[in-house]
C-alpha cells in the first residue's frame, strides 16, 4: 500500500437521530423575527409557532403535533443555527 493511501481519512455521513415529535427545530441558520405562540398555550398541527429570517425571506415555522407549548427557546431578533430547538411542545396524548 502506498504512503498517500494510509495517511487518507474516511468521512463518513452522520448517523440519523430520530428527533423528538414534540421539539421545534431551526432547518436552517437565520435570525427570529417574531414569536407567535406563548409558553401554555395550546396550539394545533400546522399552526404557526415563530417566523425565521433566513437567505433574504421570512420562513414561517409550523407545529408538527397538536399540543402546549412546553418552552419558548428564542426570542426576536436572536440569531439561530440550524438544528438549535426553537420550541417545544408537549403533545397531547
């Protein structure tokens, strides 16, 4: 085997986690312009939760699950990194 062979990384992908049904997650870096929900409130799938100031758009964030909201995470004008929880919700079981 040559040297350039044994001195090479492998990169290999992340695994996938599995995230959590009732945790709101930032899909992309960007800045929160304003929240919509307050911590006990109820909301229901598909309700707008906060809106994401990414790559020159607003970007509504949903929720996933019916349920309350457990935690508010952010607050406007903070800036987020993908993958940061932005929200979490308690579902309704």
């Amino acid at each position: 085997m040559s040297d350039d062979k044994k001195n090479t990384r492998t990169h290999y992908r992340q695994l996938y986690v599995k995230v959590a049904p009732g945790e709101i997650y930032a899909f992309i870096p960007g800045t929160i312009v304003k929240v919509f929900v307050e911590e006990g409130q109820e909301v229901k799938k598909g309700d707008i939760l906060c809106s994401l100031h990414a790559m020159k758009m607003d970007n509504q964030i949903c929720s996933t699950i019916d349920g309350k909201v457990k935690a508010i995470n952010v607050k406007p004008g903070q800036t987020v990194s993908k993958n940061d929880v932005l929200i979490e919700i308690a579902g309704n079981d």
